[in-house]
C-alpha cells in the first residue's frame, strides 16, 4: 500500500465518522467514538503491516481521532 492509500483510508474512516455523529443523538456519539477508534486501531495495524514506514499516530490523526 502506499501513502495515497492510507490517506484515503483515514479519510473515509474520518468522513463517515463525522456523518454518524452528526447524525446520531448525542447520547450515542460516546459510543460511536468509541467504535470508530477501535475501527481505525485495527486498519492501522494492517497498514502497519504493509509498509514498515507507516506512521500510526499520523493515520489515526487523519482519521480524526482525538478530536
């Protein structure tokens, strides 16, 4: 895989999070963070698994982690 395919990874990861919590009542979007971080914790150890160079904090920034 290369970096064109990790950022568009973390960008869906990113998008369709934002679209659920904007969707979702705000009890829910507790939860929701927390699926999606557990979601994007295991695509990046796949990537990491594909590209020795893959930067996990940069991948889980992009994807919107920690916001």
């Amino acid at each position: 895989m290369t970096r064109k395919d990790f950022v568009a990874l973390a960008e869906a990861i990113r998008d369709s999070k934002n679209a659920l919590i904007a969707s979702a009542p705000e009890g829910d979007r507790p939860l929701i963070l927390q699926v999606f971080q557990g979601m994007a914790s295991d695509v990046a150890k796949v990537c990491a698994r594909q590209n020795p160079r893959f930067d996990r904090g940069r991948f889980l920034t992009a994807c919107g982690m920690g916001q």
